[in-house]
C-alpha cells in the first residue's frame, strides 16, 4: 500500500518528549549550557528547601521548641494566627472581620463574570458593603462598637485596597478627561492635580494625611485615621490610573470622535458608549499593573502606625519568643499578597480575552 | 463669481435652501484653506465635489456638521446658524448624516449596535424601535444578515453599507459623503456606489466628495470643481465633463478620466 501525503508523519526528533526536550532545552550551545546550569542550581537549592520546609520543620510548637528544631518554624504562624490576620481587633469579636471577608471575597467572585452586573447586584453590593460596615464597626443590633483604630490585619489590607481600587479608577478615569478638555480651567487643575500627586512618593501623602491634614481642621473636629489614610491611597492612586487612561484616549483613532460626534452624540455619551469602552480596553495591562502595585503599597502604611498585615506580623516577630522565625512569618505574608496580586492578574487577563474575542474574530461565513 | 452662482440658481427652484455657505474661510494656523466659499444647495439636490488632493473639498464638507471650524463667513443649515453654540451644533448634526471615507464604525459594537446607538440616545427612540428601524435600513443596504456581527468581521464594502445605514438610521435631511469608496478595494467600489444611486433616486439632498466621475454623472445634480481652497467651476454634470470651462477644471478632467 501506498502512503499517500497525508499520512507522512513529522519526524521522530520534532515530536513527543524528545522532540520536545531537544527545541526547548538542547537547542543550540547556548541554550544547552543555560539548561545544564540552571539544572545543576535546582539540584542544590530544590532539596535543601523541602528539608527545611517540610521534613525538618516544625508546625504547632512553643517558640521555645522552634529554637531547638533545625528547620522551618512554621508555628510562628499558627500560633500567632488570630493576631497576624485581626490584629489588635478585641480577640472575642474577630468572627466579625472574618465574616467581613468572607463576604467580600465571595460578593467578588460572585460578580467575577460581569455580564451577570446589573442592577439587582448593585443593591446586593450595597447591602453586603452596609453588612461589612456594620459588622466591623459595631454599636448596632447588639454588636459591640469597635473603634477603627483598632482595625488591623488582613481586614485592613482589603478594605484599604479595595475601597482604594474602587475609588481610583473612576476618579482616574475623570482627571484623564478632565485633562483633553478644551476648557481650560479644568485642564490646568487636573494637569496640576497629577503632576503634584505624581511628584510626591506616597509615605509623604501618608504622612500628610496623618500629621499634616488635622492641622487644618477647626479644633474639635476630627476624620477617621484609616479614612485619611484610604483617602491618601486613593487619590495618589488616582492620579497614576489618569495618566494610564490618557495614553488610551490618545491612542484612539481620530475618526471614532468624528463618527460619533455626527450622529449627534454629546460629549458625555460619545465618552461613555464610543471612547471610553475602547480606550479603557486598550489599557487594560498598564491599569492592572497600577492596581497591582496600589494593593501592594497598602503596606506603607505601617508608617503612619496603622497595623495592616505586614505590620502585625512585624510585631509578632518583636516578641521574645518568636524572635529569629522572620523568614516563616515573611513567607506567608508574601504568600497572601501573591495569592491576591496573582489574582487580579488573572481576572484582568480574562477580561481581556472576552473582549478580544467580541471585537476581532475572523470572518465566518 | 458668487453673484453669477446665485443668480444661476435662483430660477431653479424657490424654496429656501437647506444649506447656505456665505462667503466661508477657514485658516489652519497660517495656512488659507478655504478661500470665499459660497455654496447654496436645495432640497432634494445631490451635488459632487471634485478636485485635486489638498483642495480643500473635505474641509469644506467637514464644516457643514462643523467637524471642522470656520473662521470666516455664515454657515445656515436648515435654518440653524452654525456658531460656538453647542446645542445648535448638535441640532444640526443630528439632521445631517456623515459617511466617512474609513467607515469609522464603531468596532466594539455589533452592525445592529452600532446601528441603534444615534437613535436610542440622540433621538430617544425605544430600543426595539430601534431595532426594527436598523433592520430596515440593513435591508436598504443589503446586508441585513450581518446585523449579529461585528465591524472587524465584514468585508469593507459592507462596513461602508453599514456605515450609510448607521447615518440614515437618524433619518437626516441631508448626507454628507467624504470620499465614500476611495478607501475600497475596486470590486467593492460597486455595492457601496449602488446604495448611494437608490439613496439618491429616493430624493435625498447629498453633497458627495468623490472621483467616481461615473457616479457624478448619474446622480449628480451639479459638480463642483475646487483648487487650491476656492470653488473654481461648478456647473450641471453634462455641461462639466464635455464642456468644462477653467484651464485648471480641463486639466484635472484630463488627469483623471
């Protein structure tokens, strides 16, 4: 029998694991040297992680134990969990910030498809962000009132970050506007805006929220430590996401205005239905980024002594006992950040995959 | 020459114009592009505008929906005075229809969304209203079974189909078209160039800039040659190709024909 075209096969060496290993690992001196060493630097480290990890380490000791242990101290974790994620919330009350985020983090992967957003989830935001806020604040039905002093911990780290995301994006969204317009006055107040906002690292909007800020208020009158410091992150993330937007806006053909300005859309419906759902796709990547980096930056605040979950976890490690286990208790903070971080990641890049697949599939017909 | 252009058209019909260009100029910076632009057009008048790349023809259309701002001179459409008055740009925008020479749809938008938006959100039309009225009009264009689809999944000819549709779609008074099939690929050049026959012979007033000197002999009512930022000729389509008057009008006639 003949073989006709068809049936000839790649060759052996182009497919399977050989295939494989030989265009990805040997291919060419360079990359067969590169495989070899970095190869030969995971034999040496891979191994001696896991015996510290995991075959040496010890998991539910005293700290007292820990020091006596060759491995890793992972009690350093679990014997400080409550106070590493609630802080110096009172020790009784912790279900409350626990369901808070329990809460937050099922409405966010609830709302994760966003052709289910509407108005009905709306109001279901509304009345679990007004359940969050009454079961972290208190001094209702029976809960005691906590002052958000005393918030500390992972709920802080979320509130923060999410309230700082929610709030910045649009207020970006606006201050890029504002700074195309034609209108003068509000082009050099929001050029001026971001400029400034963009000049200052954000320990000195942080500092200034905290130390600067109450100086100016009438006496008596004094605003929530954790909203100043919200408010910071807030507009300092802001001004980023504007300039972010902007390069959307700009990279927009010209004849997008012109189409829907003849139809005889005004400026604010042109925005909303024609400019922004298309510049606001272009700059999906660099936004994420800027949420990314805000979510993380929540961490500066330990300088104006609020007890996010890099701060309590510092304190933790200022006690006697577990002085010394940094390197556990850091790797589990980091493990948090990664786990939250890696998921805005995610989502961002399956939003962008839906909306790619909306606008640009190939003709079918 | 304005005198004589108002004169010639006087006896053609007495209703007021729908479009009045009064001695129009437009500068870019320095540059003079549009030198002493007079212009009436009636009801129902389709008008062809020629001439050499950089003449200014473009501009001259772009300002009737005031795309472009004029610095000099009167602009009247139906009835409107175009000045810095937001709502009257508007007014007037939403009476005239735009056809773009690179269909500018709006690509995150389906044929029939694109189609709905100016009506929903301009004319405050219910949106199965809407709906019903794109669906007409896709019929008009002949692509009805595309309505589902997005810009970036037709061919070109049929995102400028869709593009007429999406103008008629506000039910304008009067189309403005911007070098409609320069951007086509030739056996394309046809589908959009039949659409605009039907449009014309169903008795729409339309200033097209084109060089589809075929269709400006058809449909054309009068055809107006520009140079260098002025109106150099205009006369009816007979008259203009076998009889062309200005040394400048022959020469782009010998150019292009």
């Amino acid at each position: 029998m003949s073989t006709t075209i068809e049936e000839i096969k790649p060759p052996a060496t182009n497919v399977g694991v050989i295939g494989w290993i030989r265009q990805n690992l040997f291919n060419g001196l360079f990359s067969s040297i590169a495989t070899i060493v970095i190869l030969a630097g995971l034999i040496r480290v891979v191994p001696q992680f896991i015996q510290w990890a995991f075959i040496d380490s010890v998991w539910f000791t005293s700290g007292q134990e820990c020091h006596e242990a060759t491995g890793a101290c992972w009690s350093v974790i679990t014997q400080n969990i409550r106070f590493n994620i609630f802080g110096y919330y009172p020790y009784e009350e912790q279900w409350r910030p626990l369901i808070a985020m329990i809460i937050l983090i099922g409405m966010l992967i609830y709302s994760r498809d966003w052709n289910k957003w509407n108005k009905r989830l709306g109001y279901i935001w509304l009345f679990a962000l007004f359940v969050m806020g009454l079961l972290m604040k208190g001094g209702l039905l029976g809960l005691v009132s906590v002052e958000s002093t005393k918030w500390s911990g992972l709920p802080l780290t979320l509130l923060l970050s999410f309230f700082g995301i929610l709030a910045s994006y649009p207020l970006g969204v606006v201050l890029a506007l504002g700074r195309q317009s034609n209108m003068p006055i509000i082009k050099s107040l929001c050029v001026v805006y971001i400029e400034m906002i963009r000049g200052v690292p954000l320990i000195t909007m942080l500092f200034m929220s905290s130390v600067m800020f109450p100086l100016f208020l009438p006496e008596g009158v004094t605003i929530d430590k954790v909203l100043r410091a919200q408010a910071a992150i807030i507009l300092f993330t802001a001004a980023y996401i504007a300039e972010v937007v902007r390069g959307g806006l700009q990279a927009m053909d010209k004849g997008q205005y012109e189409a829907a300005e003849s139809l005889g859309l005004n400026y604010f419906q042109m925005m909303r239905l024609i400019i922004l759902p298309q510049a606001l796709k272009i700059v999906i990547p660099p936004t994420v980024g800027i949420l990314i980096s805000a979510f993380k930056d929540t961490s500066l605040v330990v300088i104006i002594a609020l007890y996010d979950i890099l701060n309590t976890t510092k304190s933790i490690l200022t006690e006697p006992e577990w002085t010394g286990f940094s390197t556990e208790a850091y790797i589990f903070v980091a493990m948090i950040y990664y786990v939250c971080c890696f998921s805005m990641s995610q989502y961002s890049r399956k939003i962008e995959k839906e909306l790619e697949y909306k606008s640009n599939t190939p003709q079918s017909s | 020459m304005s005198s004589e252009q108002v004169n010639k058209q006087t006896p053609a019909s007495n209703d007021k114009p729908i479009i009045e260009i009064i001695k129009m100029h437009k500068w870019y910076d320095d540059f003079h592009v549009l030198k002493d632009i007079n212009l009436e057009v009636r009801h129902k008048e389709k008008i062809v505008v020629c001439g050499p790349s950089g003449s200014g023809k473009s501009t001259m259309i772009r300002c009737i929906n005031r795309l472009e701002e004029h610095q000099r001179g009167k602009i009247i459409v139906n009835g409107i005075e175009l000045t810095r008055d937001l709502k009257d740009i508007e007014r007037v925008r939403t009476e005239v229809g735009m056809v773009f020479q690179h269909f500018n749809l709006f690509p995150h938008l389906t044929i029939l969304e694109n189609l709905t938006v100016g009506p929903i959100w301009v004319r405050k039309t219910p949106k199965k209203e809407a709906e019903e009225l794109a669906m007409h009009y896709l019929e008009i264009v002949r692509i009805p079974e595309q309505a589902n689809k997005y810009p970036g999944q037709i061919s070109g000819g049929q995102q400028q189909r869709v593009a007429i549709a999406r103008s008629l779609c506000m039910k304008p008074k009067i189309m403005l078209f911007d070098e409609p099939t320069s951007a086509l690929d030739p056996e394309m050049i046809k589908e959009v160039l039949d659409v605009m026959v039907d449009l014309a012979q169903e008795g729409m007033t339309m200033i097209v800039v084109s060089h589809e000197m075929g269709f400006a002999k058809t449909v054309a009512d009068r055809v107006i040659f520009m140079d260098f930022g002025e109106i150099v000729e205009e006369n009816n389509p007979h008259e203009f190709f076998d009889n062309p008057q200005h040394e400048r009008t022959q020469l782009f006639l010998s150019q292009i024909l």
